[in-house]
C-alpha cells in the first residue's frame, strides 16, 4: 500500500464545481481506495493503494465528472506519493512559509510542467511577491500587508495556469502531516 496525496483542481472554487467531501470520500472508497481523508474542501485528499500514481490520477479523473455535475474545463487531478510532498515541504527555500504574519505563503503544483517553463508565468513585483521554483512546484510568497498589489493573480491569464493548483503553505504541511510525514 502507498500513500497518495490528491489534489484536485478546480472544485469547489468561487461556487463551481461543488463537490460535497463526504460524497467523495464514498466515492473514492468505492474505486477501492483506503483510508480516505479530505482536508478542508478545496480538493485535498489523502489515501491509500496499491495502483501507481498514472492509475490513480486515471481513475479519479474519470469518475469526477460521472459523479458529480462538474465543468471539465478547469478539472484537473495531480497525484503526489506522501514522499513527494514531504520532498516540497524540506526542499523549501530559507525560510518560506516561517513568518505567516508578514507574509502569504503558497505552494503552487505543477501538473505536467516543469518548473522552468512555469516561472514564465510570474511577473513578481519587488519588494511584495518572491518567487522560487522548486521539483514540480513553484514556491511563491508575497507581502501580506501589500497583497492588493501583488503580481501573483497575473498566474491566472497565462497559457500555464491550467497547469498549475495552488494551496497555501498550511494546507500544503497540513497535508505532509496527514500522509504521514
């Protein structure tokens, strides 16, 4: 059995793609997936099985929009082993995500792209956003005093965005916790 954790993209976002978590704990647990835990509702998931992470992706993707009454279009699923993401966590850069009162912190995933090609999407403003990309994530941070004039919402008008699903730095150690890390 391996640990995985699941990220969907583009559920229960702005009031689209509503997706009820006890619904898709019992969903997941009738692909025959273990130990199923949700995190918040913006599409965390922590579980357990023996496919590789290429059939789990597969499988969720498949049975989401079967499911529930979704918009495919900004649906996406990435699929961490507990590893990968205890990796992100201890690969930050110095001192990311330790002062949460100064700064907002965010790990942004990376669906099928590669860091180099993602940074082409940020444009961060000095003094408020900072930048680093990372293995399969970009690590970004930004001024919580001067948010209103961060660069990062520029992300969401580029070609990469689909590519990409954004949890905050809390949600994302949150979630290493709960994988076991």
């Amino acid at each position: 059995m391996v640990t995985y954790v699941v990220l969907l993209r583009g559920i229960n976002v702005g009031g689209r793609n509503p997706v009820p978590m006890a619904s898709l704990r019992a969903m997941l647990g009738e692909l025959g997936y273990e130990d199923v835990v949700t995190y918040i509702a913006s599409g965390n998931v922590v579980l357990s099985s023996t496919h590789k992470p290429g059939r789990v992706k597969r499988d969720i993707e498949a049975a989401l929009p079967k499911a529930f009454k979704l918009h495919t279009e900004n649906l996406a699923v990435h699929v961490l082993t507990a590893a990968q993401l205890q990796a992100v966590v201890t690969s930050r850069p110095k001192g990311f995500g330790d002062d949460p009162g100064t700064y907002h912190s965010d790990a942004i995933f990376l669906i099928g792209i590669s860091a180099e090609d993602a940074m082409e999407a940020f444009d961060p403003r000095e003094g408020i956003d900072t930048v680093w990309p990372g293995t399969g994530v970009i690590y970004s941070q930004r001024l919580s005093a001067a948010r209103t004039r961060s660069r990062l919402n520029k992300v969401m008008s580029s070609q990469h965005y689909k590519s990409m699903t954004i949890r905050s730095w809390a949600t994302t150690t949150k979630l290493a916790e709960l994988a076991g890390g």
